[in-house]
C-alpha cells in the first residue's frame, strides 16, 4: 500500500515551486537591468542597434503593463477556462483596436515583445486555471508596481535630462569640467534602475513581509499620492 507522502515532502515541493516562481518572474527584469548598467558603464562598446533595442525594450513596458492589468482582472473570474481566455483576448483586440495600439505593435518592434506577453499569459490562463487568494494578491501587487515604477521612470528621465542639459551649460563657466556633454545613452542608468525595481518587485511577493500585506513592495501612502500628482497643476491637485 502506498504511503501518503509526508508533510516535509509537501512542505518541500511547495517551497521548490515557490522558489521557481521567484526565479521566473524576477529572472527577466533582473538580467534586463544589468544590460541596461552595462549600456550606461560603456555605451561605445555596444552598437547603435542595441541602444535602439534597449529603448525599445523600456517603450514596451506601457503597453505590457496594460496586459497585466487585463491578466489581473480575468484571473479573478470563476467558471471554464475557456471563457478567462476568451475574455482576456477580446479586452486586448478591443482596446488595442480602439487605441491604434494594435497597429503601431504590428508594423514596430513592439510587437514581438508584446506577442511574447499575451502568449505567456495566455498559456497561464489555459494551464493554471483560477488563482487562489495570494497567486491573485501577487499577480495584483506586481501589476501595481510596475504601473507605479513606470510612471515613476518617465518622470525620473525627464529629471535626468534637465539636470544634465543645466550642468552642461553652466558648468563650464562654473568650473573646469568644459567637457561635460549629455547624450541620450547616460538615460539607460535611469533604466537600469527602473528593471532592478522591477526585479525587487517581482521577488517581493514571494517573501513573508507580502504574506503580510497582501500589498506591492511599491504600494505605499506617500508613492500613490506622488504618482497621481506628478504632472498636475497645484489647482488639479486640490
């Protein structure tokens, strides 16, 4: 007769499977950022098409954002397979039909990597099936952050190029650093940043602090408030 397996055993596939998790969803963004650091330590070593590639690859991160937040909200709904699928796939077309999105994607470098999104999320909604309450919490949680992060990024690189463009026209006159210039390559540390983040992120939801909080590592009172506010005039903000 054949013994039912022990709780150690379970105990230990859980945390194997926990730990893969991590490994998956924070892999990416993780390798991602040390590109990007190795872009902005050496620009002159990497060709203009990985720069291009590396831009292009930040520039995806809008619209795969938006897929998260249509994986997100199918998973929370209950039934066949089939019908999350089908929803997730009609939200997409519609909104990306609507927007002109679809089109840019199609004829762009974009496409390739969005395609690659919807797949992986596709497989996930056929394989998976409904998420229990913390697959749901993480997938929440890492959608908001990377939403946040995003914004955050834009904004964080129109910073950058404002305080390199004012230390290139004064520090000459200020001091001895006349050879100071700006080229769009000293941005890609602001991406570098922005994939570690990401990584963080993505690991957060796996530790018991998130167990927690059920909340992004990102999601805090003092960062929503900072992410709905930039850009605003102080009467919009009243």
């Amino acid at each position: 007769m054949t013994e039912p397996p022990s709780s150690a055993t379970t105990s230990t596939s859980i945390r194997a499977a926990t730990w893969f998790a991590l490994l998956s969803n924070a892999a990416l963004p993780a390798v991602t950022a040390v590109r990007y650091a190795q872009f902005a330590r050496a620009p002159t070593h990497f060709g203009d098409e990985a720069g291009f590639s590396l831009a292009v690859l930040f520039l995806a991160q809008f619209p795969v954002c938006l897929l998260g937040a249509a994986f997100a909200g199918v998973s929370y709904i209950e039934g066949p397979t089939w019908r999350r699928v089908l929803i997730y796939v009609a939200v997409i077309a519609f909104i990306g039909v609507l927007s002109g999105f679809a089109r840019l994607a199609w004829e762009t470098d974009l496409g390739p990597i969005i395609a690659w999104a919807m797949a992986m999320q596709i497989v996930l909604l056929i394989f998976v099936g409904p998420q229990p309450a913390i697959a749901r919490a993480r997938i929440d949680a890492v959608t908001s952050d990377a939403v946040t992060l995003t914004i955050l990024a834009v904004f964080g690189g129109l910073i950058a190029i404002v305080g390199a463009l004012v230390i290139q026209r004064f520090a000459g006159s200020l001091t001895d650093w006349e050879d100071i210039t700006f080229e769009w390559t000293d941005l890609a540390g602001v991406g570098a940043v922005y994939f570690a983040l990401r990584a963080w992120s993505a690991a957060y939801v796996y530790t018991p602090a998130f167990e927690v909080r059920r909340k992004g590592y990102f999601q805090r009172p003092w960062i929503d408030w900072l992410t709905r506010n930039l850009g605003r005039s102080p009467q919009e903000k009243e």
